[in-house]
C-alpha cells in the first residue's frame, strides 16, 4: 500500500524578486544618509529635516545611531532619499 503524497508547494519567490523595484533595496541607512549629506550638505539636510542630528554637530555615525533607534525620522530620511532620486532623475533640484 502507498502513503498519500503530501501536495507540492511552489517554493517561495526569492527576496530579491520581493523587492524588485523598490530603490531602497540593498541599501544601508550609512549610504541612504551619506548620499544625501553630499547632495544637500548638513545645513539644507537640517532644514528638510528637522531634527538634531542633522543641525547639532551632523555627523554619519550620530546620525546613525539616532535613525537606528527612531523609525519616524529613519521614515523621513528614507523619503527625502527617494525624492532625491526622482531629483536626479528630472535633473532638477528642488
């Protein structure tokens, strides 16, 4: 007698094929803030974006930590970061 054959899932789409067209992918948050700090430098980062990090003594690594321990400003700094690109994009700078 044959035991039942357990039914055949599809295997599950590779993460790369879940992300595919989101720019943000395989990014890290150093490069996501270093990109934006030489496009706009420190100070017009700090008016985007309104927070410490950005307008007291700016620095990748203290920006870091604090993005990494908030997800509203890391939110932010990920959107001004696609608005950006759409920036460059166009070849336009807002």
């Amino acid at each position: 007698m044959t035991e039942p054959v357990a039914p055949v899932t599809p295997p599950a789409p590779a993460a790369a094929e879940k992300q595919a067209g989101n720019p943000l992918h395989g990014l890290t948050l150093e490069a996501i803030v270093t990109a934006l700090s030489n496009h706009y430098g420190w100070e017009e980062l700090g008016q985007r974006i309104n927070i410490k990090c950005f307008t007291s003594e700016p620095s990748v690594a203290s920006s870091l930590k604090f993005l990494r321990k908030t997800p509203w400003a890391r939110e932010k700094v990920e959107g001004l970061y696609l608005f950006m690109l759409r920036e460059i994009r166009r070849g336009t700078r807002a």
